[in-house]
C-alpha cells in the first residue's frame, strides 16, 4: 500500500481515526506523486526535493518540521491535539495533485485548490467531519502563501489567513528552502 511510504509521518498523528483516514487519502493520491521530483525545473526547491522521489521526500520534510515545532511549548500550547493532526494530515497531502489528477509535464498552479477538490470529491470514503474536511482543505488551498497568482494562469490561489493556514504554508515554505540540507537513508530522514 502506499501509505506504508509515510510509516513514520503518520506516527505523529496521535488520533486513531485521522491515521485511519490520512492513509485512505494517500491511497487514492496517483502513482506519480510518488516518482516526481518536488520542482519540475528544479528551480525551487533544495537538492533533497530533486530527481526521483523528490516530492515524497519534500513532504517528509515539511512534514518533519511541522512535528519538531509542535514539540516546542510556543507552538504546542497554540493549537489543540485535533489541529496538530489535521494540519500533518494536510501537509502530507498539500502537494499531492502538484502535476494534475493524471500526470501533467509541470506543476499544475492550482494544484493546492485541485487537492482541497479532490478531498471534498472523496469525502464520502472518510469518517471525518465536515468541520475537519473543510479545515484540511482551507490550510492545503492557502498553502502557497504569497505565490498565490501566475502570469499563465487566470487562478488566484487563497492566501493564508488563520494561525492554521500560516503554520501549514510556513513548514511548506522551510522544506523548499535551498540552504536546507536534510540527509535521508532509505527514504526516511537521517
């Protein structure tokens, strides 16, 4: 299956039902995600996102430091257990349709508002709530912060707007940052 790739991701997921729907959405994600390098120019993210794999490893990243700033007392006294695990559950998810729902030559713009669709569309296969649907798709949506419009594109992507949507875009903005150099063995960070 192909949520056995984020084994150690969905450990940090502390309730039950979310690990149980996180792994029915990673299911459903095209076999692509997991073959893709994270930039399709390699312009945009660091060597680690790059080449075969590299989107995989890039969400592990993003992941990653999600999980170590929710062990910091500033950041783990801010959001609820619930609000930890639906933003990693988003973040593993966020760049899931990056090149479209069948495998596109480049990052498709609107993939963060494709994914948030995408959840909507196959929520009837998910015991989440319509509150918790709608929260994983608002922080994936916003997720590209600021590059939030493209001059070949007539979308305009949300911005973030809640402590939620900032937190989600900022671990996706550390994990593409070329100075980060994050060293992984067999798939799984060092």
């Amino acid at each position: 299956m192909k949520d056995s790739i984020f084994e150690k991701e969905i450990s940090y997921i502390k309730k039950d039902r979310y690990k149980e729907n996180i792994k029915i959405l990673i299911n459903m994600l095209p076999d692509y995600f997991f073959e893709v390098a994270a930039s399709s120019t390699g312009k945009y993210h660091p060597k680690f996102a790059l080449g075969s794999g590299g989107l995989v490893r890039h969400t592990k990243a993003a992941v990653r430091i999600a999980y170590e700033l929710f062990l910091d007392k500033s950041f783990s006294e801010t959001f609820t257990a619930d609000e930890e695990d639906m933003m990693i559950m988003a973040i593993i998810m966020h760049d899931g349709l990056k090149h479209g729902i069948k495998k596109e030559k480049y990052t498709r713009f609107d993939h963060p508002v494709l994914m948030a669709n995408f959840i909507e569309e196959n929520k009837n296969e998910l015991t989440l709530t319509k509150a918790e649907v709608e929260f994983i798709k608002e922080v994936i949506a916003s997720h590209m912060g600021p590059w939030n419009t493209n001059p070949y594109s007539d979308v305009i992507l949300p911005v973030p707007q809640n402590k939620y949507q900032k937190f989600v875009h900022l671990c996706d903005y550390l994990a593409s940052r070329k100075f980060l150099d994050i060293t992984f063995k067999n798939d799984d960070i060092d």
